[in-house]
C-alpha cells in the first residue's frame, strides 16, 4: 500500500483504493450446466407400459405416471 501512495500521491486514489481491489476480484467461474441423464426402457419396462396403455390407460396418463414424454411412450406402443 506504500509504494502505491507514493506511486498514486493522491488521497482520493488512497481512500478507493480498497473498493478497486474488491473490484479487480476474478469472477467465479459457474459449474457447468448438468446434463440430463438418459435412461432407456428394460424389455420388462417397455412390457409393462404397454399392459397398462391395453387396461384402458390413456398416453397423457401414461406420460404422467412414468415421467416420460408422450412421443416416448407412443414409440414404445408402436415399436
């Protein structure tokens, strides 16, 4: 801070000269965004929403109680 006072020689520069460090502070660096996981159907899976769409389930339904998109589900009722 010395040499900085001799160097600056000015009282305003001296009394910014805490809030300049806090400003010359690196910004932390965010965490990368988190991908989404993928899980794929078991055969046991993919069997078990297909009996539940036959006992009169609807796709929507379906989509909501597997937690998966309705074109999923549809790909595993045609496929």
């Amino acid at each position: 801070m010395e040499l900085l006072r001799l160097y600056l020689n000015s009282h305003f520069a001296l009394s910014r000269t805490p809030q300049l460090l806090v400003e010359a502070r690196p910004h932390r660096r965010r965490s990368p965004p988190q991908r989404q996981l993928q899980h794929r159907l078991t055969k046991t899976e993919r069997d078990q929403l297909r009996a539940d769409y036959a006992a009169g389930g609807t796709i929507r339904g379906l989509a909501r109680t597997w937690h998966l998109h309705r074109e999923t589900i549809r790909r595993v009722l045609r496929g």
